[in-house]
C-alpha cells in the first residue's frame, strides 16, 4: 500500500541577508494512513521549515525541490489553487502558540467554523458541527463558548480550539508543530492524550513536530530525526530511541533527564547545534561525534536501511548500539 | 458602556473650563486691543475711555474672567464688538461650511489612504509598495499653505479648470478639500501600510491560510479589520486636527467657515467671537475623541472600555 504523504529529497532554500540557505536538505520520509510520525530535532534542525512544506506555507521567497506525493500526486509541482484547496480540507496544521495563532477580534465559533461556512454550509449547520468539534476537542459547554473570544480561554483551552479548528475541514493528515510547548505541564499531558486520542478514533494520520524526545516517544509509532536540515536516523520508535543507529539520536536520548535519578541532566549533548549557515563538511554531525573519524570529515553520509525499517545517516551505524 | 461615558462627559467639562479659561487668557495677553481697532488710532481719549467702560474692559482682569465664566456656563459669548451681533449664532452660521469641508477631506483621505496602504502593506518591499511609501513621504513633507497656492497656480490659473476662491458650488470644493486632504492621506496610507504589513506578519494569519482561504479572503476575512483598528484611532484624533488645518487652507481659498472667521476675529481683537469659535471647536475636538475611544473598543474586543477587566 503506498502511503498516505511520501517526502522524497525535500530541500528548502530560504533567501537571507547571508545569501540562500538551504534550511531543509534532502529530506526523506513517509507517512502512512491512520500513522503518527514524531519530527524530532533542535531548533534549527529543518523540522518546522519541513512542515511548513508540506502544507504550503513556506515564507516569501522560498525555492523547493524534491517531491512531496500526496496520495500519489506531486503536490510540489501542482499548481497554486490546488496546493490551497488541500489545505484545511485534506492537510490541515495546528501551531505551537494558539494565543497567537487565534484571531483576536474573532468569537472562536467562529473561527472554527469558517472552512465550513465558506464551502457553503447553513449557518445552523455550521453551528450544530462546531459544537460537535467543541465537544470532540474537550471544551465544556460547547454552545456558550463559542461565543467567546480567543483571550477568555485558558492556554489549554485555546489550543484544544485549535485542534477543533484544524478538525473542521476533515482533513487525512494533520501536521502539530510543537503543540504543547507553549503550555504548561500538567496540561500538555492532557493535550497529547487528546491528539493521540483523536488520531486513533479518525484514522487520522498525524506529524508531530517536537524538540521533546518524551512527547515524540509518547504518541509517535514512527520517528524521524532531523539533524542540520537533514535526515539523521528514522524508524519505528520504540526501536529508534531503544537501540539508536546514529550517535545523534543516542545523545538526544541520553540527554532527557530521567526523573527517578539522582543525576538530573545525565549527558548534556557536548556543542552547539550546527545552523544552516554554518553546516560542516561530510557529516554535519562530526564536530559533535564521540564516533567521528577522518572518513565523517569528508565525506557525506547517505541515508541507508541498516535493519528492517530503520534508516540511518551514519557511516558507522552498526557501531552505535555496540560502542 | 453608558457609565462611561457619562464619566468621560464630565471630565469633559474640566476640559472645557481649562479651555475656556486659557481662551480668555491668550486673547488679553496677545497685543492690540478691540478698542483702538474699532475707533481708528485718531480717537480722542474720552471716546476710547467711553467705548472701553461700554465694553466692560475697564474692569480688573478677575472681574472680567468672572463675569465671562458665568456667560460661558450659559453659553452666552457676548456680542461681537464689530458687527453689534450676539457671537455664537455668527460662529455657529459658518460651521456648516467647515463640516463640509473637513467631511469631503476625511472621506478623500480615508477613501484614498486605506487604497494605497493595503495596495503597498499587501505586498511589502515591491515596486507599489515603494512608489507608495516615496509618494505619501512627499505628500506628507509639503506644507499646507504651498500645496493650496500650487494647486490654485495649476487647476485654476494654467489649466482653468476649477475656481480659485469662494464657495456654492461642488467645483468650488475640489481645490481646498484637496488641500486639507492631501497630509490627511499621507498619514492614513503610511499607517495603513505599516499596520496591514505587521498583521499581515501575525500567526493566525498562517492560520487563516492553512484553512485553504484565498489571499484576498485572508485579507478581507483576517487582516483588514484587524489593522484597521490603529488607523480608526488616528483618522478620529486627526479629524480633529483638521480644524486647524482648516484656519489655513480657508485663508488660502476664501472659503467661509469657521476658519476664516476665526482669523477676521483675531485681526480685529473681536475678543466674543475668538473666545466662542474656539470654544466650539474645543467641544469637537472632545467630541471627536470620545467617538473614537468608542468605535475603538466595538472593534478590538480585549479592550473593555466599563474598566472591569
């Protein structure tokens, strides 16, 4: 069965006062109906930019290249009404700040319900689906609260809004960049148990974009990891973050504070992130690598299954899990 | 809502003595006196001693001030020392004029002004964006009075197109509402520009794309109301101001409204009517204000003007 979105040899190209950068380079990656695929990386990494692609709202000025087959068509290369018509009705996104990513001057109801509206859907319909969506999304007394405005909910509520919204057009596939980051703890468990919630009862396929390895190992069954706009290791996740095949994805994991633990921050990822600006030679990885040798230097790894479902980035991706 | 603006209606009041009382002040203060005017300066001393106790301005400054808060409270600005006609209804006569005129403005400015700043903040840095931002920065440079003579120079006397003065007619208003208008829809394009540009910029305007919306619907459904909320406040204050951009262009093409009266006024040290032409554009100037903070809050709902936040 082919997939439900392939990304094949994605790159992104931004214009900036430094000359173009090439934010995403050469990103591969599927993902299948009904599947939730983490995004995992620092910031920087390309995995926001890789989102944005796949929806269509990439900054003025951006080249693209590779494909992005949706269903099978190259959506890439399709021409800008039919890039936008997919577009909350088939992909639809949901952000990481939802105070900023609501309408101010706008009763959230209303909001939510403007896909439908706009295609044409009676008001009373409309009203009666956006409080099905309410109700779907965890907001109490649905029929009241639409009528507020973004600023009268709490951050959890605002974001549960946002998935509602997203919700509306019934889209297949729904990109969350970072979607709990800005809330607080107690509630960000609540709203990933939603999505994964909401992901399993409408067959919905899901990508979760996070710097969070926790939130990824959660709700993702596959992962992705970006590392200088590039593809570092993918797989399926318990495999990925179990026994790693590149060190990148070894450090991540072994820098998330374990709770139980006396030593807090256990192996802080030695460095700073390579930027796009700056991306060393051969593997973007190396400066960092405990692995490193002459060949990581020079010459640039490609990505390659090194066990059944598992891609990595790594020349020396047997002796990750063994070193 | 209506608590408030009672609320705001008082503290109106203050304003109004204040101005009121500053009025009195400058018009006794600046040199010249109504008396020596009206008389001619080859007076004999006992027909200026006469005319000066028959005015009243004989009597010490506080009496005066006194006396004329109490008119003022009724409304009651004296007569006019020139014309022997009570001043109010002589001032309130001239205002229809200027309505006209600074309505005509505003509406050009408003009109022209949102057209240019969506044109140029729809799409920043493109070619309309800088030919709009170098045109509105001109526009904006060039003082009132140069720009009235130059249109009169170009339409009335080159082209012959238009009347250069006066007043009765819909060509009579074209050159000196054009005038007013022009700085007025510099302000109102460059803010416009500015205000679309930065909301343009906002998340939920992503959020409104990722619906599958159209740019124009993005526009019209997301960004516009949105932006024009700094623009509503600015043209309100400046509507306002015109008033004084009114004394200036009213000189310049004979147009007979408050303005020009104002200025005969002053010329003459017709101390009532000064004091009551100002007084009245100080009420609109309030007026126009309050109505401003009210559209304000109807627009943007975070800010709740009855204070329980």
């Amino acid at each position: 069965m082919s997939p439900l979105l392939s990304v094949a040899g994605l790159v992104v190209d931004l214009p900036s006062p430094a000359g173009v950068l090439r934010v995403v380079d050469g990103v591969s990656f599927d993902i299948p109906e009904a599947t939730t695929v983490g995004l995992i990386g620092e910031s920087g990494s390309g995995k926001t930019m890789t989102a944005n692609a796949v929806i269509g709202l990439l900054p003025g000025g951006a080249v693209l290249d590779g494909a992005l087959r949706w269903r099978g068509e190259d959506v890439l290369r399709a021409d800008p009404g039919r890039r936008r018509r997919l577009r909350g009705r088939e992909i639809a996104m949901i952000f990481q700040d939802p105070l900023a990513a609501l309408n101010p001057t706008q009763r959230i109801g209303r909001q939510v319900g403007e896909i439908l509206r706009r295609s044409g859907m009676r008001r009373d319909e409309v009203r009666r689906r956006v409080v099905e969506l309410f109700d779907r999304a965890g907001i109490p007394e649905p029929s009241r609260r639409l009528r507020n405005y973004p600023h009268e909910f709490s951050g959890g509520m605002r974001q549960r809004a946002m998935i509602a919204l997203a919700l509306a057009g019934n889209p297949a596939l729904l990109l969350a960049d970072e979607p709990t980051t800005a809330l607080d703890v107690t509630v960000q468990a609540r709203i990933l148990r939603l999505l994964r919630s909401i992901q399993r009862d409408e067959g919905l396929a899901m990508l979760l974009v996070s710097h969070d390895l926790r939130v990824v190992a959660h709700v993702a069954h596959q992962v992705v990891v970006m590392y200088a706009g590039r593809v570092a290791e993918r797989g399926p996740t318990s495999a990925v973050l179990s026994r790693p095949a590149h060190p990148y994805t070894r450090a991540l994991v072994q820098s998330v504070p374990a709770v139980r633990t006396r030593t807090a921050i256990a192996h802080p990822l030695p460095g700073a992130p390579a930027s796009p600006a700056r991306r060393p030679a051969g593997c973007a990885f190396h400066p960092r690598c405990p692995l490193a040798r002459e060949r990581c230097r020079s010459e640039q790894p490609v990505v390659r299954q090194v066990a059944d479902g598992r891609w990595s980035a790594c020349h020396f991706a047997g002796e990750v899990s063994r070193s | 809502m209506f608590r408030v603006i009672v609320k705001r209606l008082l503290t109106g009041v203050l304003v109004m003595w204040g101005a009121a009382s500053l009025i009195f002040l400058i018009v006794r203060v600046a040199p010249g006196d109504p008396v020596t005017i009206l008389l001619g300066t080859d007076a004999s001393a006992e027909q200026i001693a006469e005319l000066t106790a028959s005015l009243g301005l004989d009597r010490p400054l506080l009496s005066q001030y006194l006396t004329y808060l109490t008119d003022v409270a009724r409304l009651d600005f004296g007569r006019s020392y020139l014309l022997g006609q009570p001043a109010m209804p002589e001032v309130l006569e001239r205002v229809p004029a200027t309505a006209e005129l600074m309505l005509t403005s505003t509406a050009i400015a408003v009109v022209v002004g949102l057209a240019l700043g969506l044109l140029a903040g729809s799409r920043p840095g493109s070619i309309v964006d800088r030919i709009v931002s170098a045109c509105t920065i001109a526009l904006q440079s060039f003082p009132t009075f140069w720009v009235g003579i130059m249109l009169i120079l170009a339409f009335a006397l080159a082209f012959r197109m238009l009347p250069s003065a006066g007043a009765g007619t819909p060509a009579h208003l074209v050159l000196p509402s054009v005038t007013l208008a022009l700085p007025f829809t510099a302000i109102v394009a460059r803010l416009t520009r500015t205000s679309v540009a930065e909301t343009m910029g906002e998340p939920y305007i992503q959020t409104a794309r990722s619906k599958g919306l159209t740019e124009r619907q993005v526009l019209a459904g997301h960004a516009l109301r949105n932006s024009l909320i700094p623009v509503v406040t600015v043209v309100g204050l400046h509507m306002g101001g015109l008033m004084g951009g009114a004394v200036i262009v009213e000189n310049v093409f004979a147009w007979p409204g408050l303005g020009s009266l104002i200025v005969d006024a002053v010329s003459n040290r017709d101390y009532a009517v000064v004091q009551a032409a100002t007084f009245l554009i100080a009420g609109i100037v309030m007026l126009f204000n309050l109505v401003t903070d009210l559209v304000y809050s109807q627009l943007d709902p975070r800010i709740r003007l009855d204070g329980a936040v």
